[in-house]
C-alpha cells in the first residue's frame, strides 16, 4: 500500500488555525516555519476509523479539529 494511503496529506485552512490561536494569517505563517506552532496529528481506529484528529499549539493556546480523510473539518475546538 502506498505511503499516502497510510498517511494522507491533510490540510487545514490555515486562517482558522490562526484566527483560534489569535494570531494573524502572517504570524501563524512566520511561526509555523520557525518551528514555534507545534503540532499533533492522531488517526482514528475502531469507530473512529477514516478520522483524524489535528492539534496547534502556540504559547497557552490550543486550536483543535477532527477532520475525515480529504480534510473536511467534522468537528472543531
């Protein structure tokens, strides 16, 4: 099975991200190539299967969403 099939490239709307972390689109942008969002992806089993689970981190704040396979958000905060 090919690599992306394990492991789709997920991809958020990158404004929302920033917006829930109270930064503008540059700052999430400019942090995010520094290393300074950090980041966390889980993928579902069982029930959850076909979901994923992706978490941003700056400071004292956190942005979370569930998304299905194409990026789709399911559910968010």
């Amino acid at each position: 099975m090919p690599e992306s099939a394990i492991h789709p490239m997920i991809e958020v709307d990158a404004h929302l991200v920033a917006r829930a972390l109270g930064l503008t689109s540059a700052e999430f942008q400019t942090l995010m190539r520094a290393g300074r969002v950090r980041t966390l992806s889980e993928r579902g089993v069982g029930t959850d299967a076909g979901l994923y689970r992706l978490s941003f981190y700056h400071g004292k704040r956190r942005f979370r969403c569930v998304t299905d396979a194409t990026g789709n958000i399911v559910q968010s905060g």
